[in-house]
C-alpha cells in the first residue's frame, strides 16, 4: 500500500511537481509574473537540490515498488537538478532576448525536469514510461518554443517526428518483455535468469535500449542530434544536450547492467567507437558553433559508451564523474554562445553562430573568452578542469574490464577532438576580427553572466579536486 | 477461443504497416497518423497478452499510452501549426533548412 511516509521519501520529485504545477496557476493569476516565477522555479530547483542528500546511503523500494532510491539514481538526479538550475538562470535573459518571456518556459522546464526525476527513479518500466514522455513531450514543445522562427520550428517538427517514432519501438519493447514475463516490475523482470536468455525477451530488451541509445544520441540513432540542437533556441539545446542525455543515460544503465549475462558488451563497444569517430570527425568540418557543439554532444555521448561498454563496477562511477563535468562545460559553452547571439530581429535564422564571428573575441570581450577557452578545454579533455578527470574515469573503467583497445582507441579518437576544440582558442585569441562584427551588448548583470559564472566554478572545482565529487556523493571507491 | 498467437501477428503487421508508413509517406501529418498506428498496434499487443495472461497491468498500460498518444497529438499537431504557419508546407521534403 502506498503510505504517506511514502510521500515524504520522494520529497524532491514533490517539490518540482508541485512548483511546475504552480507556476501555470502564479501565470494566470499575476500579472508581469515572469520574474516572479523565475524566482520560483530557482527556489523549486536549490530546494530539491538541498532535500535530495537526505537519501544518499538509503537504498529503498516505495510506492508499491514503482519507485526506487539508490546512490546511483540520486547522483544522475542531483546532475540534473544542477543542469537545470544553471538552464533556468541563463534562461531569464536569453528570453526576454528572443521576446518570447512568457511564464510557460519555466513550467515546461520544470515538467520536464519531473519526467526526468521520475523516469532514474523509476522501477518499473511503466513509470519510465511515463517520466521519458513526460519529457520528450516538453522538449518538443521547448524546442519548438521560438515559434516565429522557422528555424525553430524546423528543430521541433524534426524531433517530434523522430522522437514519437522511436517511442513507439519503445513501446513495442516494453510490451515484449510484458509479454515474456507477465510483469512490468523490473525487481521481478531481472529476478528471474531463465527469462534473461529468452530471445523475445532480448528483442524486448534491445528495443528498450534502442530507444534510448536514440535520446542520448548514439550512432547510429543520432542523426537527429545535430539538426535539433542547431534549430533549437541556444539555451534549450544545452539543456538537451546535458540534462536530457543524462536523464536517458541514468535510466537504461541500471538495465543495461542487469542483462549483463547477454554479452553485449561487443555491440556496445563498437557503438561507442563508431559514436566517437563520427561526432568527432564530422565536427572538424563545421562553420556554426552551435552544430559545432552538437556533433561534440555526440562524441561525448561515445565517451560515456566507453564507460556503458566496460560494465563493471567501475562504470557507473566513471560516467557519472563525466557526466556532471559534462554538464558544466557543455552547458557552459552553450550559454555562452547563447549570450553571444543577436537580438531577435524577426529573421528566420540565428545570428552570430558563425564560428568566424568568434575570431577576435579575445580583444573584443576578454572575459566571456577567457571564460569559453576554460570550457573547450575542458571538453578537450585538458587537465586541470573537470573534463579530463571524466575521461580519466571513464577509460580506466574500460581498462578495468580488459578492454584496453577501447581505451586507447577512445584517447586517439578524443584527440581529434583537441584539434577543433582548439580551433576555436585559436581564433578568438589569436587572429583578427574579420570585419567590424555587429555586437550584442550585454552587462554583467546578465543572469547568462552568472550561470556561466556558475558552470565555470563547476568545471575547475571538480578539476581541481576530483575527490570532491566523492564526498558529495558517497561513492565508495575515489 | 481466438488463439494468442492471431492477435499477436495481426499487431505486428499493423505495426509494420505504421513503421513503413512513416519510412515512405511525405507529409508530416500522415506521417504522425502512421505513429499513432504504430502505438494502437501495440496496444493490441498489450491487451493480448493481458487477456492471455489474466493479468491486468497490460490493460493498465494501454490506458497510460492512451492518455500520452493523446498528449502527444496535441503538441505535434501545434508544432504542425507553427510549421506550416511560417512555411505554408507540411511536406518534410521541402523542410530542409536545417542541413549538414
């Protein structure tokens, strides 16, 4: 039976249902609300945050086991709580820039972040389900949310299109293993090891993971990736790009370790390589920093197959390291172009993405550069930022799991990367501004100034000291 | 007594029928009528297995796809809107600015 101590052990899955919920009613009942709810939504977010290190070291299954909170579960959750606090701050700016402030944004980022919570949390493949609509219904609605701008809607249409396919080989998956094992429980799914070896179960099986492997972008179900992310408004595609991919990473992990016996640690290898060759060899040849970027997005989703691939107990901690270092560098250099970009002026397409806008930003803006170099190098992989330690993890990990061919072939592969990583260092410090660039002037009291403030922070700290990360989240081994 | 197996080819089929439906069609909205097959198919599987099983959480999920097939229309078919507002087209051959 569910109980109301049961309530009081999802407090922060609670309070972001509850605050997104609000904030539609805060929407039609105050007038120029936006501010009011930005404030909102910040508090919603640092309250979960701050009730959700209640739970560490309580393993427990609650409501009628559909939910269940483990270390593992709470730490991608606290990832993405991070990810959204810093969305919701560079938000409020990029906003009112695009005149499209309206209170919904906030809801819809809330909503999603719920469907996020829920679907790590769940346990039971009807909750997730239910939490990986919950937020792919409001990605399509926020990718979409430029509405004037063909650009946007392109990105939506495109993600919608895709995504509710894929949902429906999800589907299909789900109803396989329903079929197999007469239940949904995943306790009682993976209970059973004759079941394990069935071969529709692992057709089940490996459409669930299909699916997912498309929400995080992984080759060969990633050709969605750069096309959204590009037409997406800038803050939005670094949130999918790091709270979406964890969210789907978080959830198919524990699932993916449980039908270990399988063996499929080849097939996942090999998605790993061919991710990261094609996110990185195809970036080289890009001229807007935002597909920049999302061919990067994929390459990094190859790192963290590196660490899905290897499937042992060092995995789990080597790709939650990268992905909370991910989280701030991606994000971070996402709102910086974001920050970047030209007002709205009813244009179909967005302005200053080129990457030849950037040469010369290092004499024309020295802070925003300084603070852009800090995160290329970062996803370079260079130490001392929060970059290199994930890597680190993450290729020990398949070291670990003697699959040292992985490994190196991850480092050479990862070394492409520094190549347009430093392009972009390169020109905004070393060469000339093309032709008197037309600049968006921004203050420093810009919140897109204080969330990158707040990623930078994130990247060195975790660099500087990767046993913090430890001791914040109770993993065991450093 | 219809035998399992019946139900379960015929949700097969119509959920190839959606799957190729959306490989070949052009235009957005058939293509999101084709999804929705896709998902009634599986539906279809659902409630067989339930009925077959004596089991009642298969028919519980139908009911939660039925409400997300339902929420999800209603997003796509705005972002349509808003597509075919700034465009005048849902051919997905002609949305092709975002490329490479």
């Amino acid at each position: 039976m569910i109980q109301i101590k049961d309530l009081l052990e999802v407090l922060p899955l609670l309070i972001i249902a509850f605050s997104a919920i609000f904030i539609l009613l805060l929407e039609v009942s105050i007038k120029k609300s936006e501010t009011v709810i930005f404030g909102f939504s910040l508090i919603a977010i640092l309250a979960a945050i701050a009730t959700s290190f209640n739970y560490f070291n309580k393993e427990m299954i609650i409501f009628n086991q559909f939910l269940r909170i483990s270390n593992a579960s709470l730490t991608f959750s606290v990832i993405i709580l991070i990810s959204m606090l810093i969305t919701v701050i560079a938000s409020k700016s990029y906003i009112e820039k695009e005149n499209v402030n309206f209170g919904e944004y906030y809801s819809m980022l809330l909503f999603a972040l719920m469907g996020m919570m829920l679907m790590i949390f769940a346990n039971d493949i009807l909750i997730i389900f239910i939490g990986l609509e919950l937020m792919s219904v409001c990605f399509y609605v926020l990718a979409g949310f430029l509405r004037l701008r063909q650009k946007s809607n392109e990105s939506a249409l495109k993600y919608f299109l895709l995504g509710a396919f894929m949902t429906g080989f999800i589907l299909y998956g789900i109803a396989l293993i329903y079929g197999i094992t007469g239940t949904t429980n995943l306790t009682l799914i993976f209970s059973d090891a004759k079941v394990l070896t069935n071969y529709v179960f692992i057709i089940g099986t490996a459409l669930l993971i299909i699916g997912f492997m498309f929400k995080i972008g992984v080759f060969p179900f990633h050709m969605w990736i750069p096309d959204v992310y590009d037409g997406a408004p800038t803050v939005v595609s670094g949130m999918l790009s790091t709270a979406g991919k964890i969210a789907a990473v978080g959830t198919i992990l524990p699932i993916i370790l449980a039908v270990n016996i399988l063996n499929f640690k080849i097939i996942f290898s090999v998605a790993a390589v061919a991710t990261m060759l094609y996110g990185n060899v195809i970036a080289l040849a890009q001229t807007n920093i935002k597909r920049l970027l999302a061919y990067s997005s994929i390459a990094s989703a190859g790192y963290i197959f590196v660490g899905v691939a290897s499937m042992n107990e060092f995995a789990l901690r080597g790709i939650a390291y990268y992905l909370i270092a991910y989280t701030f560098m991606q994000l971070g250099a996402f709102i910086i172009v974001a920050m970047l970009e030209k007002k709205d002026d009813g244009s179909r397409d967005y302005k200053n993405v080129d990457l030849d806008f950037y040469k010369g930003l290092g004499k024309r803006n020295p802070v925003i550069a300084t603070f852009m170099t800090f995160f290329l190098f970062s996803l370079a992989g260079i130490p001392p930022f929060a970059g290199f330690w994930g890597k680190y993890y993450l290729f020990f990990a398949a070291i670990k799991s003697n699959q040292i061919w992985l490994a190196v072939v991850a480092i050479l592969l990862s070394l492409i990367g520094v190549y347009y990583y430093l392009k972009i260092i390169v020109y905004m410090w070393f060469s000339e501004s093309l032709e008197p660039v037309s600049e968006e002037k921004f203050s420093f009291s810009d919140t897109g100034f204080a969330a990158t403030v707040l990623a930078v922070i994130g990247t060195i700290l975790f660099g500087v000291d990767p046993n913090l990360f430890f001791s914040l989240f109770k993993f065991v081994t450093p | 007594m219809i035998e399992i197996n019946y139900y379960l080819i015929v949700s097969a089929i119509l959920f190839c029928t959606g799957v190729i439906g959306v490989l070949v069609r052009r235009n957005a909205i058939v293509i999101f009528m084709c999804i929705e097959l896709m998902l009634n198919a599986i539906n279809l599987t659902f409630v067989a297995f339930s009925s077959f099983m004596g089991n009642v959480n298969g028919q519980i999920f139908v009911f939660i796809v039925m409400t997300v097939a339902a929420a999800e229309a209603a997003v796509g078919l705005a972002i349509v809107i808003a597509l075919f507002r700034n465009k005048e087209s849902v051919n997905i051959d002609e949305i092709n600015i975002l490329k490479w």
